[in-house]
C-alpha cells in the first residue's frame, strides 16, 4: 500500500474511535441530573412519645390535646405523626360511641339526676319548704327519651300552703346533626293555682342553634293540647300552640349556666314558666344548684292572672 494511502486509513480509524466517545459524552451532557431523594424527617423523640401515648391511654382529652400541643412546638418535624396519633385515637372512641348508642336494649343507657334541697317562695305565697326532683335520660343513636318530675310540698301550721307536682317524659328522634322531631307529654297538679290536675300534649320539631364544648342552645315549637280539672270539678280542654328554649352555658369546667323557659299559647289559657340556675360541681358526682324560677299563669275560671316566683338551694346527685 503506497505511504499516502496507509496514512489516510490511520486517520479515518483514529476519527472513527474518538468521534463515537465525543457523541457519548454529549447525549450524558444532555440528560437531566435527577435529584437526590430528600431526607426522611426525624422520628418523634421517643420521651414525648411515651408521654403522648401515656395521655392517649388515661383518655382524658384535656390531657392528650395540651400533651400533643407541647410535643408539635418541641417537635414540629413530627407534627403529622403526632397528629396521626391523635386523630387515630378520637376515631376508635367515635366508633365507640357510636356501637355503644346503638345498644337496643331499652334498659341500657340510662343517666340519672336527683334533686334535693330547700326553697324560698314570693308570690302569691312566701314561705320556705323542701324541694325534691329527679330526672332519667336515655340517649341512643338517634332517639333521646327524657323523663323528669318534681314536686314542691309545703305544710305549716297544720295547713298546706304549696302543693305543686310535675312529671313529664319527651321523646326526640334526631333527623340530622341539628334538627328534630319531639313529642311531650306532661301532669301537672297545683290547688293553690286552681286545678287539680292539668294534662298537656304537643308535638312539633327542634331546632339546636348552637352546640359546641361551652355552649348548647335549642328551640322546639309546635302544637298542644291541654286538659284541664279544676278544683271546683269544672273541665276544660284547650288547643294552642307551645315553644320552649334550653340553654346551657359552661362558665367554667366545674360551673354551668342554665336557663329554661316554655310558654303556651291559647285563645284565652296562657302560661309560662322560666327556670334560670347556676351549678357548680362540688365533687365528682355531687353539684350544688342555686335556681330562680317564674310562673306566669294567665286569668283562669277560678282564678285571677298571677305571677309566682320560687328560689331554691339543692343539691344534685348523678347516678
């Protein structure tokens, strides 16, 4: 092979071994470098752990929301564990509220109030006697029953001055997480008003206004019916229309602001009541209650209109 051509055959296989690697080293310039996975964040520090299981076991909510509050401020790189924890726990109790209301058994699921203690009265009388109550409820899925009854005795002087019993019993059936139906049911007896015994029925729909940890606000409107036995053996029937308020307000964990008011409208029969009262929890069972309560009776047969107000020192236990 003459000189001239054994020199341009080295060239082109020297080109032929360099231009593939120049290629090579292009296309890696041009992919994308991809980044580095980021770090995990660091686990919950094992002693906060420990304590926030600690208050999610004792299952004091106070203790496991200012426990997990602490542990996000010292350790916010664990702010979605902690509040996995948390969430994780209030959604076993929900599922055991809930398979508890469900219980059928109409027996099951009672609370109880009693009521004892004295009062001052004005008014048409003023004298002071004792005061006796108690009240059950029951609160399942959907349905609440209620059933309560008092009475007022008096007895001076070898004479009976206050003679007032109620008993009553109100069903709800929850439609939704605010609004439901109710239907009441209700005896009274008060000779110093002028009947021996008065029967009222109604029934209508509520309405809960408002309802969080410190406040609880509800109406309930609807159509009654109301039969009256005077002293004097004289009946009469009415139909009219009733509406009544709950209210309760938490000042205080251990003090609680109530107020409850009902009022019956009817062509020529009309009467309203409004309990107002302060409890404060003595210990963890036993609540001292200071309550006002104005009884505002229209003109009846036997009867002029007037208004009595009562004021009573109790003690409640829960059972």
């Amino acid at each position: 092979m003459p000189p001239t051509h054994a020199a341009s055959a080295f060239v082109l296989i020297c080109a032929a071994l360099v231009l593939p690697q120049g290629a090579q080293a292009q296309d890696a310039q041009a992919q994308p470098i991809a980044p580095a996975p980021s770090p995990a964040p660091p686990p919950l520090a094992e002693p906060v752990r420990q304590m926030l299981e600690a208050a999610i076991a004792s299952g004091n909510e106070g203790d496991i929301s200012a426990i997990a509050k602490i542990a996000r401020q010292t350790n916010p790189q664990a702010a979605a564990e902690i509040a996995a924890m948390v969430n994780a726990h209030r959604a076993k109790v929900e599922a055991a509220r809930l398979e508890t209301l469900s219980d059928p058994n109409m027996l099951a699921l009672w609370k109880g109030r009693g009521e004892l203690g004295g009062f001052l009265s004005t008014g048409s009388t003023e004298e002071i006697g004792i005061s006796a109550g108690i009240s059950l409820q029951r609160q399942g899925l959907h349905w609440l029953h209620k059933l309560q009854g008092s009475a007022d005795y008096r007895r001076a002087n070898g004479a009976t001055s206050r003679e007032r019993f109620v008993g009553s019993y109100e069903g709800r059936y929850q439609f939704d997480p605010s609004g439901y139906a109710y239907g009441l049911g209700q005896f009274e007896r008060d000779p110093f008003l002028g009947y021996d015994s008065r029967y009222s029925a109604s029934v209508g729909v509520g309405y809960r206004l408002v309802q969080d940890k410190a406040l609880d606000l509800s109406v309930n409107v609807g159509p009654s019916l109301r039969i009256v036995d005077y002293t004097l053996d004289d009946a009469e029937s009415k139909l009219g229309a009733r509406s009544s308020y709950d209210l309760a307000w938490k000042l205080t964990p251990a003090v609680t602001f109530r107020q409850n008011g009902s009022a019956y409208l009817e062509d020529d029969l009309r009467s309203a009541t409004l309990l107002t009262s302060l409890d404060a929890r003595v210990v963890s069972r036993v609540t001292a209650r200071l309550s006002y309560n104005v009884q505002r009776e229209a003109e009846t047969i036997l009867t002029p209109g007037r208004t009595d107000t009562l004021s009573k020192v109790t003690l409640i236990y829960d059972f």
